[in-house]
C-alpha cells in the first residue's frame, strides 16, 4: 500500500510548539524627588557672642501677640521672610498713644444711654430711636476697630538681616520701608513730653545709605534698649564686614 505524500503533515511525529510571548511588566512608578531641606545658618562663635549680647538685652520682654514689645516671637512673622531669618524685635506703638480713641469710643458707647434723661430725642418715634441707636453703636464699632487695625499693623520689625517699618493705613493701603543693617549709618533715639518720660516711650531715627534715606519709628515702648539693640546688630555686621563674611 502506497504511502501518502502528506503523511508527515496530516500526523507529524513532533509536537506541536506554540511560541511564547513576551510579557512586558510595567515599570514601578519614580519616587517623587524630596524637597530640599534649607540648611541652618552656621553662627560663628563670634557671631553667637554678639548675638548673646542682644538676647542678653531683650532678656525678659513679653512674647503675647498683642504687645507693643515683642522680642523673638515665635508665631509671628511676614510676606517676603527668608525661610532662615530670625526675627528680633516686633514693635508696635505704646498702649498709652491708644488712649485717646478708646475714650471717644466708651463715651459714644454711654451717649445713647444718657440720652433719654436729657429729652434731647423725644419728639423721635420710638422705632427710629431704635434705629439710631443700632447705626450709633455700629459707627462706634467701626471707629474702634478701625483704630485698633490701625495700631496693630503699624509695625517695625528688625530681624538678624534688616529693619522693616510697615505703616498700615487701613486694608487697602499701607507703606512697607526696609534696609538692611549694615546700612544703616546712625541711629537717634528721642523722648520728648510728660506722658512720654512718664511712661517711657519715644522715637527712633534711623539713617541709612539705601534708597530709603530715613525710617522713623514713633513712639515705641523702651526706645533706649531699642537704640542699644539696633548698635549691638550693627556692630556685629561691622564684625562680619571686617572679616570678609558679609552675607
């Protein structure tokens, strides 16, 4: 019997072999990049000598928030701060100058309860009386709030780099001065009156070689420790200086 010619194709003595496929696996995703840590400044010794000395002189002066003198506060701080920059002194006006608008503001407070025993309204329905008397206490209001704002905004800030007045004249306008310390070619201090030797406040003029010629800072608390803090900042840039180390 004769042998087909397609044997081998109809039944082939060999398994048959599937070719395998390439399985890709997806890559494991890149680890995001950390950010970079800034580095601490390195203080020299010198530097942290001088250094003690202005900690030494602001030693003992409140860290509240609502102080007129705060020294080395830990939660406060500013739009364009270095991320390393330490803030030395934040200062606002006495809590004397707010005297007078804290008066204004009690008495426009007792006003419409004095008024009915004066008769001054009477020919007033009543509902307008009413309605007067809202308006009052919320001009009150606003006037006190607009005069505290006023007060704690207004503030001058030295840090380890440079002085900065920010003069805050309501929210929609306010004026930001600033040098940095080793510009800074003489500095005034000044008190003048009763109330201002009495309760110990007065002015600082400061004289710089930058753009801003003078900063004037008025009536802060203790402007003697102040004038002998801002010396004590500028000597240790005048070191720094010498030493071929300016930042």
């Amino acid at each position: 019997m004769p042998r087909a010619s397609d044997l081998d194709t109809i039944a082939p003595d060999n398994p048959v072999v599937a070719k395998s496929q390439s399985v890709i696996h997806p890559s494991p995703p890149k680890p995001s990049p950390k950010p970079k840590k800034s580095k601490p400044k390195v203080i020299s010794s010198r530097d942290q000598k001088f250094r003690q000395k202005v900690y030494q002189l602001i030693k003992g002066a409140t860290k509240n928030s609502l102080s007129s003198f705060l020294a080395r506060p830990k939660i406060f701080t500013f739009d364009f701060r270095d991320d390393d920059e330490e803030i030395i002194l934040v200062l606002r006006r006495h809590w004397f100058t707010n005297l007078s608008w804290i008066l204004v503001a009690v008495l426009m407070l007792i006003l419409p309860l004095v008024l009915p025993f004066i008769s001054v309204l009477d020919f007033f329905p009543a509902e307008y009386k009413f309605i007067l008397a809202i308006f009052w206490y919320l001009l009150a209001f606003a006037i006190a709030f607009e005069k505290f704002l006023a007060w704690y905004f207004n503030v001058f800030i030295l840090t380890e780099e440079r002085v900065i007045d920010i003069d805050f004249f309501n929210l929609l306008d306010k004026k930001v001065s600033e040098a940095k310390i080793n510009m800074i070619q003489d500095i005034t201090s000044k008190t003048a009156g009763v109330s201002q030797t009495l309760f110990n406040y007065g002015n600082i003029l400061i004289q710089t070689a930058s753009e801003i010629p003078v900063i004037i800072i008025d009536k802060i608390p203790n402007p003697n420790l102040v004038l002998q803090v801002l010396q004590q900042m500028r000597s240790e840039e005048e070191q720094e200086a010498l030493e071929g180390r300016l930042r």
